[in-house]
C-alpha cells in the first residue's frame, strides 16, 4: 500500500514561519471546539445491553424526536420529565419487595429492647423466622410494622439507618448488595434521557425516605426528585436542634391511583416519559400518554426465570394484569427482559 | 487627536493571503471563545438595585465562599438548595394576600350560580364590598371560602383560571398587574443564586397551584420547585380522559413548622439558604441555618412606607416580631428595604 504523497513545501521563509503560526492557531482552534463542543463527537451507543430490535428502536426514536429542534414533536426542555417507577422496574423485587426485608431485619434487631414482641404479631412471626406468615395479617400488619421500623427517630436518623442496612444486606438469592440488584439497560436508559435533556424522576409505591437514601449515588437521582409512599413528618427542636420526626400517620400512598396524584403534588407538571412494571403503575403510565403532545409509556414484563425472574399476572409481589392488556391499545411499549436484553444486572457484565 | 499609524504592509501577494486566511481564523477562534466561555467575561454587578452596603456585600461574600473551590465552606453544586417565602418577600402582601384578592374576585363572579351565598357567610360580606369583614370568621371561614373556589375543578382549569385574572387584575394602590409587584432586588438575587448554581425554590403559605400558574414565567422557578399549602386531588377519568381534581382536604399547611416539613417531605434536603419576611419563616430560617456548613438567613424587614408599607410586629399579614428578635443571635441577615434597596418594583425603574 503506498503513502499519501507528501506536499511540496513552497514560499519564503516568511511564508514557512506563517505557516507555523497557523498550525499553532489552527491546534487551539480544534481544543476549543473539542473543549466547547464535546458531544458533536459521535456518541457510542448509548443503550449496549439492549438488544437492536423493534423495542430499542422505539425508545431512541421518541428521544430523537422530541429533541430534534424544529420538529413537530419537538419538546422543550423543561418538558421532558420522564417518570420511573423503583421495586421492579429500576431494581428487582423478588422474593419480596427489599423495604420489606430491612423492616423484618430491623425488627429483628430492635426485638431485645421489645420482649413483648414475642407475643405479638406481626412481630412475632418475623422472630420465629416466618416472615411470610407475619404478612398474611394484611395491611393492618404492614402498618405495625412500618410504624416500628420507621417512625419516631429523625429523618436523618432513618436515612442513616437504611444506608447502613445497605451495605451489609445481601440478597438471599445472588449474595449480592440489594444496590446491586439493579438493572443494567434501566440505568442506561435513565442516562440516555438525562443525557437528552430530561429530570428523571423515582415515582414508587415504596417509602420515600427509604428511596432517598440510595436514589443519588445508585441512580443518578437527587433526592428532590424522589415521590414515593410518604410518612406525615413533625418538626421539633431536640435539644435545642431543629429535626423532623416520622410519624405513623399516612400522607400519601404513591402506588395507583396515588402515583398520578404524587406526580401532580410534587412535580406538578404532567410526565411525557414513564415506565413501570405492574398493575401499579396503570395509571401513571395512562396520566402520563393522555398529554395532548408526543408521550412514551414503557411496561417491563419479568419474562426471564434464568437472569431473574418471570412473574406476572398471578404474582402477589408486582402483579402485571391489566396494564399488560390495556398496553396494545394503549401503544405502551412493553419490554421483554429475556427478549429486550442483553444483560440484566451489572455483576453479569 | 491623531490616528494609529497603520502597519506598513510588506510581503508578497501569497503572504498577504495567508494574512487574510490568518484574519479569518483569529475571529473564528474568537467566536469561538465567546461561544464557548461566557463566563469568562469579568461579569456586571449581579446585585444592582442592592446599595452597596454591608447587607449586599454579606449576601456576595456568602455566595462566593461556598462557590469557590477549594475553599473550606465550599459546597458542591447538588446541597446548593435556596428557599425563598413568597408573599412579601418576592412579592408585595398588602393591603392582603394576593390570593385572597383572587378568591374574592372568583365569589363575585361565580355568585349569580350561588343565590344562596347572599345569606351566607363569608360570601354575603364579601358579595356587600366587605371582604374584611368577611375574614372576621376566621379560619372557618377562609377554609370556606378556599373550598368554592379553589376546589372541585381539575387542576389545570384552575391553573388557566389563575393566569387569565392575572392577566386581567390589577393592585388597588399601584394600578400594575399582581406580577408586577415582585421585588426587583429579589428576582436580582434569584438569578445571582442560580448563576452560581443554586436551585432556587419557593417555599410558601400560598397554595401550590396559584403559585405554580405564575412562577416559572414570573420567578423563573419551575412547578417542580414550587412548594406551597397543598390541597389533596383526586385521579378521575373525566370522559375518559385522566384528571386530576381538587378536593376540600388539606394535605400540608406550609406556614411555620409547616415550612420545614414541606422542605423535607418536597426537597428531601436541608436548605443552605433561606429567605424570608415574617414569622411564618422563623422555622424555616431556623432549619436552615442549624446545618453543619454554611448557610444564610434573610429576612426582609418592611420599612418603606414610601416605596412599598412599613409593617412588622403589630401586622396582621405578614406579621414580624418573633423572627427579628432572634435574628441577630441566630446570625440572619436582616434587610432594610428602605436603607438596602435602590429599587423595589421593576416598574420604577
């Protein structure tokens, strides 16, 4: 293979040093472009555990088009709140939801200080190791339990409480961090859209202090962009210091019919992205595509009993039923774990 | 007065080109530059109706210490979280609340579809030109008056209820529209904050949604960042169509103890800067400042009777007496708005 020919160097001495000159010039100019300009260079694929297909496809399509300036889909930037529901879609919730596991790991904890427990349900099917049992008292037993587990110290008392929790948990099926549970092509997707001009936003049944204590370094997502299940909060001075206290009274349930209604109290502007993965999620994902302009609603189906798990409509913990009829009609998108994706978790890499 | 003496011109015609290809690519590089570092421009007084005083020179050393990197009170960008109150600090309160004004103008409007209301309390006071005898009954009878007309519609026909009388109405003194009546020296400060990357929030006793209808454009503060009193809605299907309509139930009075609950139920952070007028921000200002870092407390003091009222502890709206005693112990900086402003309202500029 031959060479490119080299240029014949012609002109004074004048001309070289100009020469010279320009090629200093012309290397500050191309810094500054690359200073100023860094995402003109072509950007690697921004979705690599998504497998190329239709369902890919679908979703860079919608960011390109409502990002195209100019565009009839075009969305401003303030717009583009794209709303992710937490336990199953942006990590796992099997066997059961992991703000459940740190309730029954606290009351363990908790018990020598509660001898009374042992007598007591829910308490004491969780200390006989029977944390199913403790959870077919329904609701009224969910409420004993969150109540002892998560109210009467300060916020930032929980907060703490729950990072440690954190990082000691481990998963009962993979050994692994309860943070680590988390999927892969979903935290890409969540930095494509911020990389696109978008908030993204936690939208969860869960607890939103719960979710607080993660979202930031786990997700990507601050704190003021958590909704989730909420506690009333008291503020009082403790020892002369300003704290707010959980109280075991509801302010809101963030799940159903609760998760439009968060979204309209602490966003206040209707969502054209959202995704979710169960009967939870119907009506945000429903609040979110009515919006008269262009709209995105994802549904992830757990499809994949070998990577993680396949559940839906008979499953107690994230039931999909009717938001997985209503999705054709709908134009929801609907994911297939073991179809969509490449990776689930990012231990598989 | 004698010209520069031009550059004699020597060279051949190639080198006089290559001058020209040089020209060229110095004003790229310049545009360039200018493109690419706005910043680097020494920047104009960012606080210009703030006399050059001691107030103004705490709030530019606060902002500078925090900002600069390295620095032993440097905070990063994500705890820059700033609180502002908003009747009568960024905007005016007198002779009432604005929204009062809002809601007195809806009875009046709505009244030919309530013939009962002449015989009704506070209505038939307020149907009789009394709105102040009208609000003798309290809180009884504020809470009716905020049911008629803040509740039962979704919340967007309320919001486009809100811009359209602020399109229309005007201030029985200054004869300007109500979002005329913001401070210019505080919407200077808004901006300084948010230039020096602080999220800018209001944090106020007004209900969320008449603030949400007018803050962007008004403060440039997104719905996100808006928390006020809050009102629950319910999620219907209104034809079909998902809405979402607000009901009589109070979901967070944001006064007083209320403020800090807001700010940690909505922003799920501790501020590092609050401001405030009245008593009704004491515990903000309080929350705020008892952080471990830096952080600053304002509260405006209304002095000008001239400009604007002079009122403090003996004013039934926007009472100040509680918060300005305990600022010099607490280290809040109190503005003087006869002695620190050059300017009040955009408009006598």
């Amino acid at each position: 293979m031959r060479g490119f020919p080299l240029r014949k160097v012609r002109g004074t001495g004048v001309l070289m040093r100009m020469r010279y000159k320009l090629s200093g010039l012309l290397s500050l100019v191309v810094t500054l472009v690359l200073v100023a300009c860094p995402v003109a260079v072509k950007a690697a694929d921004p979705l690599p555990s998504w497998k190329d297909n239709g369902t890919k496809d679908a979703i860079m399509e919608f960011v390109a088009k409502v990002t195209r300036e100019g565009g009839k889909d075009y969305l401003p930037p303030e717009q583009r709140i794209a709303t992710f529901d937490n336990d199953g879609t942006l990590w796992a919730e099997k066997p059961i939801y992991f703000q459940l596991v740190y309730a029954v790991d606290k009351v363990r904890e908790m018990a020598p200080e509660h001898p009374e427990w042992k007598d007591q349900e829910p308490f004491a099917s969780i200390l006989k190791g029977d944390p199913q049992k403790a959870l077919e008292g329904g609701k009224p037993a969910l409420m004993k339990l969150m109540a002892a587990t998560h109210t009467g110290m300060t916020g930032e008392e929980f907060r703490s409480s729950v990072s440690e929790w954190l990082e000691t948990a481990r998963h009962p099926k993979t050994k692994k961090r309860y943070t680590e549970m988390v999927y892969q092509p979903m935290l890409e997707l969540l930095r494509h859209l911020r990389a696109n001009g978008f908030k993204t936003y936690i939208v969860s049944g869960g607890g939103i202090d719960f979710l607080r204590a993660f979202s930031e370094e786990t997700y990507g997502i601050p704190p003021e962009q958590v909704v989730g299940s909420t506690l009333k909060a008291g503020y009082e001075l403790r020892d002369g210091t300003p704290v707010l206290v959980k109280q075991a009274e509801v302010a809101l349930i963030d799940d159903k019919e609760g998760k439009p209604v968060g979204i309209y109290q602490y966003i206040g502007r209707r969502p054209v992205f959202a995704a979710g993965n169960s009967d939870g999620d119907l009506q945000m994902l429903e609040y979110t595509t009515a919006g008269a302009g262009p709209s995105f609603g994802l549904l992830l189906h757990h499809t994949d009993s070998g990577r993680e798990w396949a559940y839906d409509r008979h499953s107690a913990v994230g039931r999909l039923d009717k938001a997985l009829k209503q999705a054709p009609e709908k134009g929801w998108t609907v994911v297939d774990m073991q179809d969509d994706w490449r990776v689930v978790f990012p231990f598989e890499k």
